[in-house]
C-alpha cells in the first residue's frame, strides 16, 4: 500500500545520508521505522487505555498470588 508522508529537511537530509552510507533505499528505512514504531505505539496506547480502564474499575486485577495459585506455580 502506498502511502505519502511529508517530512521536515532535516529529517529528510539524515534520512538521505543514512541510506547513502549504508547502501540502502530511504523507503527501507521508513518501512523499518513505521514497523518498528508502530509496536512502541501499541505498547503505549493500549497500555494507555487499560490503565485508563483500570482507573474506572471496568478491568479486573488479579494479584501474582492468585494467579500463581491458578496456573499451579503456588509454594
């Protein structure tokens, strides 16, 4: 999927020199960056929203106790 993004010169030109160093396309490193960022994003997003959620009361909270004595770890 295509997709256009605008960036400021100075990202552009250590964008430009990365890829002339290495021998490799700027679009390699956009698509590394987007993939790779887009994780860190989720990370923190959806961490985010269940805290959010928790601070509500809407997320149920089990203690290492509980869920030790669940999976059968329990001493």
């Amino acid at each position: 999927m295509a997709t256009s993004i605008r960036l400021d010169i100075e990202t552009e030109q250590r964008l430009d020199h990365l890829a002339a160093q290495t021998g490799r396309t700027k679009a390699y490193y956009l698509r590394e960056l987007v993939k790779n960022g887009l994780e860190d994003l989720e990370d923190y997003y959806l961490a985010a929203a269940t805290m959010e959620r928790v601070r509500k009361g809407e997320e149920t909270l089990f203690t290492l106790e509980e869920v030790e004595r669940d999976l059968g770890l329990a001493d």
